[in-house]
C-alpha cells in the first residue's frame, strides 16, 4: 500500500484480496460450527468451526484428516449409534469387504451412506462423534460455508470488478 499526501492508496488487486479475506472470515463466523465437505461420494472432509480439517481418530494426525470411514470405526460401539446407522446392515457389509479380500474392515463412504437410518445424515453421526468420542459437548455440526469460485486472475469471481 502506497501513501501520499496523508492519504493511503491501494491497488485495486490488493482491495480485491482484502474484502475476499474478509467475507471469508465472515462466512467462517456465521458458520459457527463443524461442518463436512461433501464429495461425489459421500463426505470429503470434516472440519472445525475455524475451517481446519478434523484431525482422523484414533490416531489425531492432521495428514490423513478424520474419514468417514475412521468416524463409523469410532462411533459403531456407542449405545447412540444404531439410532443413525443400521448396525445389521453395516455387519453384512463389513462381511462382504472380508469376504472379498479387501485389507480394510469397512466399506466405504458411498455405500454406507445406504445404512443410514431414513432422515439422519452423515451429519447427525459426526455430531455424535463430536459429543461422545471427542467430548465436545456443546458441538453443532451446520452447513459447510460455500466455496468461492476462482476467475482467470485468481481472485473469487463474484466481487464484479
């Protein structure tokens, strides 16, 4: 930023980066809580109120960040569990993955999403991951904030300038 006269002046680049960080810090704020990323099949990623992915359980490393697989692992001998997935139906398919010779134990994301009890989401069980495994007990889990899109400079591509 330049400064002249008394007055400061800035680049019509570096007024774009800062309202950009700004209405990112906004909508990190007006999430107020956890969210889940969601991909083509099943939930991406999970992540705290400030944007930073769970760490995965139950080893807390931030390379692999927390999986839907690691989540149903950590939550499927709850009490609280059967009232979001359905445990028998997650039995069969943990026995066709073993029968199929796979070295995980689970199966994965898209098709456990099949074992959900109607009307609970991946949500719902990473909020019981988040109460009971990692006791956060005031945990909500909303909607994850959009993303912003990138135009041809760089910057998000809906400030109209």
């Amino acid at each position: 930023m330049a400064q002249g006269n008394g007055k400061m002046k800035i680049t019509k680049r570096q007024l774009k980066q800062i309202i950009k960080e700004e209405i990112k810090k906004i909508l990190n704020e007006n999430a107020g809580g956890y969210y889940i990323k969601h991909g083509s099949y099943g939930p991406k990623s999970f992540h705290d109120p400030e944007g930073n992915e769970v760490p995965d359980f139950p080893t807390d490393e931030y390379d692999d960040g927390l999986s839907a697989y690691s989540l149903v692992q950590a939550t499927e001998k709850l009490l609280d569990f059967g009232k979001y997935m359905d445990r028998d139906k997650l039995e069969v398919g943990k026995q066709e993955v073993k029968t199929a010779g796979f070295s995980q134990t689970h199966p994965d994301a898209d098709i456990m999403e099949d074992y959900l009890i109607p009307g609970k989401t991946w949500g719902d069980l990473f909020l019981l991951f988040l109460r009971q495994v990692r006791n956060i007990p005031d945990a909500q889990v909303v909607e994850a904030p959009e993303e912003e899109e990138e135009d041809e400079d760089g910057y998000g591509g809906y400030y109209g300038y």
